[in-house]
C-alpha cells in the first residue's frame, strides 16, 4: 500500500487542508493546516498531532504561538513576528 513520504499537500472532502512533510502517512516535521474558519497552524508535527513550536492562528484574530504537545498549546515563547 502507498503511503505518503516526502513534501505533500492534502485537502480533506471538509475543505480543510494541510501542506507540509509526511512519514509513512503522518504529518512529521513543519507543515500548515488550515480549517475552512479560517484558522490556522503553522508548525511542527509528529506522529500526524501538533507538537512542538508553532504558532495557532484564530479566525477570530487571536493567536497562541509556543510550545504545543499532543495538539494542545502548553505555553508561549517570547514573540510571534518570527512566524507570520
């Protein structure tokens, strides 16, 4: 069975989307996903979740950018001007 390694992009039947690297089928390493909200993340990957530094942007405007583990944001860093 094919699976997807390497730089790739990808848009679920939703909408949402995600571009970025691929290991054996899982988002790994950087890559942005974007929901039809608008929202936004820009990020590290692995084992296909968020996690590591990246930067959640919400279509309401807000945003977390630091450290995420397992999806969830953990804390931040110093500034966001490094990820827009």
């Amino acid at each position: 069975m094919d699976k997807k390694n390497g730089w790739g992009y990808f848009e679920w039947e939703s909408g949402n989307s995600y571009r970025g690297w691929y290991v054996d089928d899982e988002r790994e390493g950087f890559g942005e996903m974007r929901w039809t909200d608008g929202s936004v993340y820009r990020g590290s990957w692995h084992k296909g979740v968020q996690h590591g530094i990246g930067i959640m942007l919400f279509s309401n405007g807000d945003r977390r950018a630091g450290m995420f583990e397992q999806n969830f944001y953990k804390y931040n860093i110093t500034t966001t001007e490094d990820y827009d």
